[in-house]
C-alpha cells in the first residue's frame, strides 16, 4: 500500500507540478477529516507521516482517568495498564486508530478533501505559470469561437481573445497557430482566466524581441511605438552602440526580419525610423516617408509646426489622418502640418529666398549669395538665434527623413499616389 501511494504521488507531481509535501499535507488532512467524521472530533487526533516512505499512522491522545466520561479522549487506568503498566492518573497514552474502520462516509470525505487539495493546487501552478508571462508574447492554437469571441488554446489552459482585442478583418481558423499578447492573468475558482489581445502596441515590440538579436540583448532599443492595429505601427529605434546600425538591424538582410513580423501580423505595414533626443529631427522622420521642408518644436508644450512641400502634403497627412497621427503618438507632440503656400500665406514659413520654386532644386550653398545661411539641422547653428528659447528647428537637411525609415522607396510611391487618388 505504502509503495503504490509512494508511486501515486511521484506521479502526480511529475505530471500535474504539484510537490510531493503539499499532496503529503493533503492526505494528512483528509485523515483528520475522516477522523473528525467517524468520531464526531479530532482534536486529540495527530498523524505521523514519513515523507520518504509515505508510510503514517494515524494516533488518538487519551488521557487516563479514574471514570471515563468520554471514550474519544480518555481512557480508563485498568485499560491503560493493559497496554502498559508504567501509566498513571494524568498520562496521555496514544491509541493506533486503524483507518479501515472508518465509515464509508468517512472515507468518502476524506478522497474529496485530497481531490479538492489537488484541484487547488492545480488551478495554482497553472496561474503561476501564466502570471509570469503576463506582458509577454505568447504562441497560441484557435479553438473556436464564442460568439464574437475566440477560444485560444495556450498549452494547459485556454485563453479568451474578445471581439475588441482582435484586429477587425482577421479571420482564423481551427488549429491555426497565431501569436498573442498576454494583457492579463486573473485568479478564480474555475482556474486562471488569461486575456491576450493582438492589437496592443507592444505585440509589436515583443515580435521585435523574439526577431532582432540586437533588441532582444539590449544594442537596439525601441524608444516608442505607435499602432493602429492591421493598418501601420510605427517604431523608432536608438542604438547603444554606434557601429550598430538600429534601423537596419530590425529591417533585416532584404528585410528579411521585418518581413518576418509583418506576415505575423498579416501584412500591416511597419516604419521604422531613428530615434534622436531632438524633437524637431524626431518629427521629421517620423513623419516619413513625407519629405519634410522645416520643423519648430516647443519642448515645453509639446507642439511643433511642420512645413512641407505642397505635393507633400497629403503624403504628409496620411490617408484619414493616420500619417499624422501616429507620428504625434510616437512623438508626443501636437503636429501642425502645413504645406509650403499655407505656411508663407500664415506668415510661419521661414522664407530663406524669395524666389524659391522647388524644393527639389534645392541645392548646397544656392541660398548663401543674398546673405542667407544654409541651415544645418543643428540647434545650436546660429542661423536659429531668432527662435523662442526652447523651440528646435529642423529644415533643408538635403534628406528627406529616407535614411532614417525603413520605408522602401516603392513604399512612399504607393502611399503618394495613394493619397493622390483620393
């Protein structure tokens, strides 16, 4: 008997991760209920387990008296002579009770104590084990659905994707394997209940980890991201090392890493660009694939006034704003684009020459012949003593912010002649 409940338990805890200690407490337990049902108490009851061997006695403490007045928890001094002579009035004498006369009840009771314990301690491993990848990615097999919800089968328990964490237009089928993002891990009697979502931002980031050595050991770090989920996300990089290029790293030979996540998240489009610790840079690329004219960013309230060429514009803005959008998300900062006619009819628009037609033509040192600098990007250049303390300038860098996106040039012409169109 010892060796087959011995086995049982190696069983259990290889199988369920439920230790042999806490499955040991619960038969203890289960004892002392039975015990407590067969008597009508236990409080004079101790079992004697040995974890090693499984092997337990179960004991009642009697204490001898002249007169018994209870026989659960004494015992007469001619009974405790019997068992041994060396016991007097007051001594506690310690009875064997055998568990094979206890009730069917009794016994009954005890299995759904162990039972219980185990299920507890089940439904406690596994939220353990969930919880800690709370925030992460994980990989998950569809089960069905229910109602606008989906069943999402994460190995030992399942996990549900509502209606509003699903990117509208996904469809999945039956034993597709997708990957998610774990939002939360609730505790309750039923097990744990584990939300996962693939429309949240840092889905993205996480696909990046698990694709890009580089940000995965910390060279290359995502400073912000901004997504509209099935549609485009953006991202801007920073790398620690400066032979480490951060864009370029998470693009990818061929741009095979990027492309890797993009078919994850079924084919929504992705821009990555440099961070910079100057605001009007920032903005600038991250409002690329859009060539950016000037930029003048107020730290302070966080707006900036961003010029661009009037072909631009639309470009600039994004079908339905979303360009825009997401570089204001990504950046912080109230964006306020205008094209190059709005931007000199408003008075805002820094006019370096008069007769400035195209800024294509633009070209190094064309503007210095009537006195006009050629602005560096740099916002220490004395060309920006003018502005208000606190703004950063960007503007006429001869780059169009296409260095620094990942944004194939194919790319930026679809969405130009996209936004054409409309």
């Amino acid at each position: 008997m010892n060796n087959e409940l011995l086995e049982a338990l190696n069983i259990l805890e290889k199988e369920k991760d439920i230790s042999k200690e806490t499955l040991l407490e619960a038969i203890e337990n289960s004892l002392l209920t039975a015990c407590k049902n067969h008597f009508g108490k236990s409080d004079n009851i101790k079992v004697d387990m040995n974890p090693e061997t499984c092997e337990y006695h179960v004991y009642a403490e009697k204490t001898v008296v002249e007169e018994v007045e209870d026989d659960v928890t004494q015992i007469s001094l001619g009974n405790a002579k019997m068992i041994d002579s060396k016991y007097e009035l007051g001594d506690i004498v310690n009875i064997e009770v055998k568990s094979k006369e206890f009730g069917r009840i009794a016994t009954q009771n005890a299995k759904n104590v162990i039972l219980q314990k185990i299920r507890e301690e089940e439904r406690k491993v596994l939220f353990d084990q969930y919880y800690e990848k709370e925030k992460d990615v994980v990989t998950g097999i569809v089960q069905r659905y229910v109602g606008k919800n989906i069943s999402i089968n994460l190995g030992k328990v399942d996990a549900i994707l509502s209606e509003n964490e699903q990117i509208k237009g996904e469809v999945f089928q039956p034993t597709e394997r997708i990957k998610l993002y774990i939002l939360e891990v609730k505790s309750t009697s039923k097990g744990p209940k584990i939300l996962v979502s693939r429309t949240h931002p840092e889905l993205v980031k996480r696909l990046f980890e698990s694709e890009v050595t580089e940000v995965k050991e910390g060279i290359v770090e995502i400073k912000s991201i901004s997504r509209e989920a099935g549609s485009r996300t953006k991202i801007a990089v920073w790398s620690n090392d400066p032979d480490v290029d951060p864009v370029g790293a998470c693009v990818g030979l061929n741009g095979v890493r990027v492309n890797a996540i993009v078919n994850e998240l079924r084919g929504e489009k992705i821009d990555i660009i440099n961070w910079s610790d100057n605001a009007a840079m920032l903005i600038e690329n991250a409002l690329s694939p859009a060539k950016v004219i000037s930029v003048i960013a107020d730290a302070e309230e966080k707006t900036a006034k961003v010029v661009v060429p009037d072909y631009q514009l639309s470009l600039a803005i994004g079908k339905e704003g979303q360009n825009a959008r997401l570089a204001a998300r990504l950046t912080g900062f109230k964006i306020d684009i205008k094209s190059e006619t709005q931007a000199r009819e408003a008075g805002d628009f820094m006019d370096y020459e008069n007769d400035y037609e195209e800024y294509d033509e633009y070209e190094e040192g064309a503007y210095e012949e009537d006195g006009y600098a050629e602005p560096s990007g740099d916002e220490n250049s004395s060309d920006y003593e003018e502005l208000p303390e606190g703004e950063e300038f960007s503007g006429y860098e001869g780059s169009s912010g296409e260095e620094e996106s990942s944004d194939y040039e194919a790319l930026a012409a679809d969405s130009y002649e996209e936004q054409s169109n409309e």
